[in-house]
C-alpha cells in the first residue's frame, strides 16, 4: 500500500505574507495614480450604480490620497496578520467575505451616488473576525488564547472602531465601517464545523 507523505506545514512567516502582499497592492495603486493622468478613485464602490459594484472588488484597494493609505496601512498590517496566523487560505476567505458584505451593505445604505474607497472596511472586518471568533465553534485552548488576542485588540483598536462607527467625521464611511465589521464576524463562523450534539470540543 503506498501512503502519501504529510502535506508540509505552511512556514509561521510565510502565514504572514498574504497581508503584506495585499498592502504593497495598495501602495503600489496608490503610487500609480498619484504619475499617472486622471484618478483610480472613480473605479471605488459607488452606491445604488449597477455599474458601480466592480467596487466591492477594487474599492479597498484605493484610497483618496496618501494621507488616507498611511492612516490604514498599520492597522491593517496587525490585524490582517492576526487573520493570517490560522493560514493564508483563511485570510483570503476572510478578506472576500469582508469585502462582500461590507461592500453590499454599504452599496445599499449609503447615499445614491455615494463613492467609497480605502481598506478601512477591510480593517474593521479583520476587527470583528478577530473579536467574533472568541465565540465561533472550536478547542477550548484555541478560544481561551482568542479570548486573550481578542482583548488585547479591543483595548488597543476598540475606542477607534466605535468613533469609526458612531462617530465618524463627515467624508467618512460609517457604513463601510459597520458592514465591513459585520463580515467579519459573519467570516468568524463561516466555514467552521458545529461540534457534534453530546460530544465536548476540547
């Protein structure tokens, strides 16, 4: 009988890359529209246009300048890698689930006409992965070290994500905020088994 080797586990840093490889996108986006004619933003996510849904795609790949990629660049990097401990394949589900629901509920809610882009969605739907997940089906010693993420990332990004929500400025997306943070806790118990009725998760 021939056995197949083990698939090889994915190295701890190379979990890291598919983050920092969506952020280079960005920054590579960005400098292409900051030398070439004309702007990329018209290419963002722009409510109740049919036309407009390529957004969903696109819209969290642009940014409306460079102050506004600075500003998502960090938190996007830490939580987005948080996403990407539990593997690349999880981080992409993740992200596309965010990006889907953000962009849909942000399509529908906003302002006919209203054009939105920045990751911004994209780093409060890794916020509500990462807080929803302490919840989803799991070991026990998972959920216990999840708990403990969990915390440390409400007490450094918690207050930020409210004011993001509750009280954003004018120009700024509450509701790409919001439904983005919805996908991400939607993306926590997607894709994740129910544990057996009468068996213990441990």
């Amino acid at each position: 009988m021939t056995v197949s080797p083990p698939p090889k586990a994915q190295h701890p840093l190379g979990r890291f890359a598919s983050p920092v490889l969506l952020l280079v996108a960005m920054w590579i986006v960005q400098f292409a529209d900051a030398v070439l004619p004309g702007s990329f933003t018209g290419f963002g996510l722009r409510s109740w246009d049919v036309s407009g849904l390529g957004g969903i795609v696109l819209g969290p790949l642009l940014h409306a300048n460079w102050q506004h990629l600075i500003a998502n660049s960090v938190p996007f990097l830490v939580l987005g890698c948080l996403v990407a401990v539990e593997g690349a394949r999880r981080f992409w589900a993740v992200t596309a689930i965010v990006a889907i629901v953000g962009g849909i509920g942000t399509w529908v809610v906003s302002a006919p006409g209203t054009l939105t882009v920045g990751a911004s969605g994209l780093v409060f739907g890794y916020f509500g992965f990462v807080v929803m997940r302490v919840f989803a089906p799991g070991r026990v010693a998972h959920r216990i070290l999840y708990a403990v993420i969990a915390l440390v990332v409400i007490a450094l990004y918690g207050g930020s994500m409210v004011a993001g929500v509750f009280g954003a400025a004018e120009g700024i997306s509450w509701q790409g905020h919001l439904f983005g943070a919805i996908g991400g806790g939607v993306a926590a118990f997607a894709g994740r088994p129910r544990t057996a009725r009468g068996s213990v998760a441990t």
